[in-house]
C-alpha cells in the first residue's frame, strides 16, 4: 500500500520564492499551501490541496474561499478541524461538521483532524464525542471518502509541555476514532477512512508510524517547510 504523504504549510513560507521551491521537492506529496500561493503554484502543476476552507458562506462571513474557487486551481483534498483551528481559535466542532459538509459538496476531499488536546483524564469519550460531533448528519458513503488525520495535540512540539508520542499509543486513538464510526456509522471495516498521524511527524520519526499497516501515511507540519528534511520524509514513506 502506497503511503500518503501530506505537507501542511498553514501560513507558511513567507515569500512565493520559498513557496515555488519548496513545491518543486514535494513531489509525490499532497501540498496544502496558504491561498494566496494557489494560483502560481497551480501553473508549476496541478495543486493537490489548500489548507483550509476558511469559513461556509451561510455565516456570512468576509474571508470566504468557495469550493468551486478551490477547484479552479485544481485543489482536490482541503484540511478540516486543525487544531489551530480548534484549540487556538476556539472553532467548534458544529463549524467544523459545516466545513466537512461543504467540503464534501464540491466534491473535494477532506483531510479530517481529530485528536485530544491531553493524553490524561477519559481521553477515549473525548476523542468518541468529537468524531460523533464532527462527523453529524453524514451519510457512510461521505465518510468513505474521506482521510482522517489523527492529530494528538500534546505531542506537537508547538504545544506547552508536549512529548513524543508513540506508534502503539496512536494505533491505540486511531482504533477509537475508526470504531466509533464503524459503530456508528455501520461501516464496513473494509471501507473505513484511512488513518494518517499528524504528531510532529519528521524524517527521525516518520518510518516508525508508517510501518503500521493501520496508519496510511502522515501529515506533516513544520518539518514540511524544510526542504531536505521533507525530501527525507517523501523518500522514507515511498519505500515502506
């Protein structure tokens, strides 16, 4: 099984230089870049992803990207409930299933981010409600189509007092977050989301969690801004 590898730059890199350079190396990669590199970085070639649908147009809101925007630069897959997003500026779970919705309307595929902000206290009934509330109203055959990125917020290395996760810690959530949705869901086990890490993922870590039958591939965050240290990461998980 070919691994998924996806670069998210969130408001990354500063200039449309860094920006051409560093897509000219994440070849084989899904690349989630800000907005405003789209529609150059679409000329290289086709763009795979943005980094996120920054509202839905029910709420009105003034910083709207549509769908059929997105599509115009060939966007395929979107980022949805990033922790950012979730835990920094307190985007709920009811926005995130409206995002999910909207996503999956334009035919665009949705990278979930699901994940617990601590591994302490009930994690498990944490990391039940959150699917059940994101994923809401959908039908099986939409979650099938989608890619959930288990996102354990206390290892990212961004976060006060993080730590290293572990592969036998994430097989232990992601098997949570599938049977709650095979439960709920009435999915097949078959045909269950595939399941990718997010937890500071870099080239020193990356082989560990890929080797996993369970976890499909990575997203990675800041080590994708890194041009050897992604081409490192790319070149691992082609030869898992």
């Amino acid at each position: 099984m070919k691994k998924i590898v996806v670069a998210n730059w969130k408001m990354f890199p500063n200039t449309l230089q860094e920006a051409e350079d560093l897509f000219r190396v994440s070849v084989g990669a899904i690349v989630c870049p800000p907005f405003v590199y789209l529609e150059e970085l679409s000329r290289l070639r086709k763009v795979a992803g943005q980094a996120k649908i920054k509202s839905v147009p029910e709420l009105g809101a003034q910083d709207i990207i549509s769908g059929e925007i997105l599509r115009q630069f060939g966007v395929k897959y979107v980022i949805i409930g990033h922790s950012d997003r979730r835990w920094k500026l307190g985007e709920p779970g009811e926005i995130v299933n409206k995002k999910l919705k909207l996503a999956l309307s334009n035919e665009l595929m949705p990278i979930v981010c699901v994940g617990e902000k601590s591994r302490d206290g009930d994690f498990e009934s944490f990391l039940e409600n959150q699917v059940l509330a994101t994923f809401a109203g959908l039908a099986s055959g939409q979650i099938e189509k989608c890619l959930i990125a288990y996102e354990p917020v206390w290892a990212i290395s961004t976060t006060p007092g993080a730590r290293p996760d572990t592969p036998e810690s994430a097989l232990e959530s992601i098997k949570i977050i599938k049977d709650t949705l095979i439960g709920n869901w009435k999915l097949e086990i078959g045909n269950s989301p595939k399941a990718l890490y997010g937890g500071s993922v870099t080239s020193a870590n990356v082989r560990d969690f890929l080797v996993k039958n369970e976890i499909s591939g990575v997203l990675v965050g800041g080590a994708s801004l890194d041009k050897e240290e992604f081409k490192k990461i790319i070149e691992i998980a082609s030869n898992v």
